[in-house]
C-alpha cells in the first residue's frame, strides 16, 4: 500500500498539525511552504497524493493542481480552503482535483480521504506500469525476432536483468547475436539514454589494450600525443560491452577487475584516480571458469563478470525461427533497394531448415539477402546429420502454419482452406507447435 503524502502549505502551523496527524498514523510525510517548491522536486511517477492550500502566495492551489494535471493526471491532488468557496470546490474537481477538504477538518475525514485517494494511485501506477511492460515486450519481440522456447525464455530474462544494476556475461557461438542482445539490455534499462560502448578485446594488439581500456595522458608512452579519453571512462553511465572477453591480456584482467571492484580509474601516466559508474556486459564462446581452470583467465574476474548469465542457443537449436528470421533479413535488404523480395519456395525451405549453419544469424542473414539480391543461395549441407527426419518434418511442419496464420491474419477459416485441413487437426497442430491464434490477429 502507498503511503506517501506530500502537504503545500503556507501556513506553518497547518503544516505541523498535518504532519503530526499523518505521522502517527504510518504516512510518510513531506511538506512545502510554497508550490514551486513542490513542483521542483517532485519525482516522476511519486508514489503517493499531493495535500495543498489553495490561497497561497506565488502559486495557487488551482495553479499548483492545473500544473500536475499537465504533467501526471493521474496524480490525485486534494485541495484545502479556508473559506467554504462552493463554486471554487465545484471548479476544482471539474479540473481534476481529487477532494476539496474545507478548513477546519477532522483528522478522521482527512485520513478517509487520503485514503481512497492512496488507493486510486496505487491503482494508476500498477496500470501504468503494466502498459509499460507490454511495450517493453512489444518492442523488444521485433529487435529480438523467433518464436522457440529458447527466444521467448531469452527476452524474458532480458525484460528482467535490463533494469538490475548487475554485470552479465552472454554466451554463446559466433554470429549467435550476443552484441544485439547486449544492445537489448542496455536499451530498455535506465541506463538507455547513456553510452554504449563495444570493444572487441580479441581485435586489440596487446600492446594497446590498456591505453584502449584506460586512455592516457600527452607523453604517457612513446607517440602519446594530447589526451585520450578511453573506453571505460566514455562509458561512464552507460554500458561497457566487452566481446570475446576470453582474449583480454591477464594484466588488463586483474586492472580491470579493480575497476570493478573500486569504481575508479586512473589513465595511463596519470595519478589521479576518476571515478566511473558503469555497467559491464562481458560475452564469450568458452566457459570462463573452465578458461581460469586453464590459466588463461582470472576466476576472481570470471565471478565478477557473471552475477548473471544469459545462453544464446545456436541456430541449430532453434531451427523454428529461421523462417521467420530469414524472410525478415530478405525483406530488409529488398527494401533497402526499393524492390519487393521473392517468397522461398517450399524446397528452398527445407533447404534452410537442413542446414546446420555454423556462422548462425550472421551465416542466415548472408543467405537471406542474397536470396532478396537474386543471386540465389550459397551451398548449404544438404541435410544435418544430428537431426532425425521427423524433427525436420515438425520444424517445416510449424512453419507453414506459421506462415498461414500471418498471411491469413489469425482468421481460422482461411488457414483451414489454405492448408486444407479440417478444424479439428489444425487446433491440434497448432497446440502441438504452442501457436495461438490472437498472436497473429491484425493490429
């Protein structure tokens, strides 16, 4: 239950009889003398109800209610008179106000009031908050495309660590994704409006990866010329996204790890530390702690890195989203050239659901716009060996009805005719597969 109340009163007495009554009572009290005061450091979203005067100098009450109204009309303000204006309390709850209280009222009354008022907030936020995680989901099911277990867990677990101030190691093959689904957790966290930083250490001479790392001040090393500001610092607020973290040199591994540890840095032929505020998003194919088994890793490092850890499935493992994942990179480059891209046909489908695709996305996308190009596919395996031919037939199987439900917008009857399959088989297909027919419903 919300408890907060935020009282605007000119009177300092009013101001104190109110606070006490609320006090005792469990509410968590803040109060100001003037509007703009409240107004300049109200919070988004405040989790409570707004008490105030109407006659005050400055900003009036009303005043003080249209501005809110503007900026949260779902925060419930009530105001208080002193001079039983009728008119002026009918005014105010046509503009908004949640309950005109008249001078002197009853604790018993003012409670009752916050009260049904605390509730209708509580109800506001809990909507709001609903509507924002359906956008979430929304927008991150066409950044994150695929319908198998493994995608829908996957963008699950990102809805969840986005907005947690914790380091993340991503695994996974090579073109599994991993820097997208580093994007993903740095977009829709509060660290959005921040920097993303990627920094591929296997790309890095070792020479130069900790001026890359840390920067450096004019005539720190040999050719230092002017300042550099590097990539941990340009972070600062933002996302440090370290890929193929197995490669960086043990030395930078154990400054690093102070970093993380202390939240501070010092550039190369500098002795002053800066402090930094960053979250880091590590990827790798190997298990890191398998790496420290080895020598090749510090395991205090790998610990620091995976608070938590997200697994990308190769394509092989998901092979029902390569459909969709390649009509949607034929479609892309087709439109990017003002041309319309040609449907796979049924034999190049399975061709594509054969392949083992050892480059994933990466190897798909290739494929995909060179289908929508015209200059046909590259040479795939004709069929993977590790796959039975029933788990090839289910996977084509799921997306062609797949394929019908989009294409007939979630209407049974179509679907039914286009495959030429009775009612009763097509619900138990579509079961088996986990479709459902309102997540293809146009609009």
């Amino acid at each position: 239950m919300l408890n907060s109340v935020i009282v605007v009163d000119d009177e300092a007495s009013i101001r104190a009889a109110v606070e006490q009554w609320l006090s005792l009572s469990g509410f968590s009290v803040q109060l100001f003398a003037r509007a703009e005061e409240c107004l300049a450091q109200l919070p988004d979203n405040f989790p409570g109800v707004i008490l105030s005067d109407v006659r005050m100098p400055g900003l009036s009450g009303m005043q003080l209610l249209e501005r809110l109204q503007q900026q949260d009309p779902g925060l419930p303000v009530i105001l208080l008179t002193g001079h039983g204006d009728v008119p002026m309390a009918v005014e105010a709850m046509r503009n908004g106000a949640y309950d005109f209280l008249e001078k002197p009222f009853t604790p018993q009354h003012l409670m009752s009031s916050l009260g049904r008022a605390l509730e209708k907030r509580q109800l506001v936020l809990e909507n709001r908050r609903l509507h924002e995680q359906a956008d979430l989901k929304a927008q991150l099911e066409t950044t994150l495309l695929g319908m198998s277990q493994g995608l829908q867990q996957l963008r699950r677990q990102v809805l969840d660590l986005a907005g947690l101030p914790v380091n993340v190691l991503i695994r996974g093959e090579t073109g599994s994704g991993k820097e997208r689904v580093a994007r993903c957790l740095h977009d829709f966290g509060p660290r959005a409006g921040k920097p993303f930083v990627a920094l591929n250490c296997a790309a890095i001479p070792e020479a130069l990866f900790e001026a890359e790392l840390f920067g450096h001040e004019s005539g720190a090393f040999t050719g230092a010329q002017g300042k550099r500001i590097g990539k941990l610092e340009y972070a600062n607020g933002g996302t440090l996204f370290l890929d193929e973290i197995e490669s960086m040199p043990l030395a930078q591994q154990a400054k690093l790890l102070r970093v993380i540890q202390e939240h501070k840095l010092e550039r190369l032929g500098a002795n002053q530390s800066i402090e930094v505020d960053l979250r880091i998003i590590a990827a790798t194919k190997p298990d890191l702690l398998e790496e420290a088994r080895a020598g090749r890793f510090r395991e205090d490092l790998a610990y620091r890195l995976n608070v938590a850890e997200l697994r990308l499935a190769p394509l092989r493992e998901r092979r029902e989203d390569i459909p969709l994942l390649f009509e949607h990179f034929a479609r892309a480059c087709a439109e990017r050239l003002g041309r319309s891209a040609p449907a796979p046909s049924g034999a190049q489908l399975a061709q594509l659901l054969a392949h083992d695709w050892p480059g994933n996305v990466r190897e798909l996308a290739n494929a995909a716009e060179r289908h929508a190009l015209g200059l046909g596919s590259p040479d795939l395996a004709p069929v993977n060996e590790g796959q039975s031919l029933s788990d090839q037939v289910e996977a084509f199987e799921a997306q062609c009805l797949r394929a019908a439900l989009r294409q007939h917008k979630g209407e049974i009857k179509g679907v039914m005719e286009a495959l030429q399959l009775p009612r009763r088989t097509l619900n138990e297909k579509m079961q088996r597969h986990g479709l459902v027919r309102e997540d293809f419903l146009e609009g």
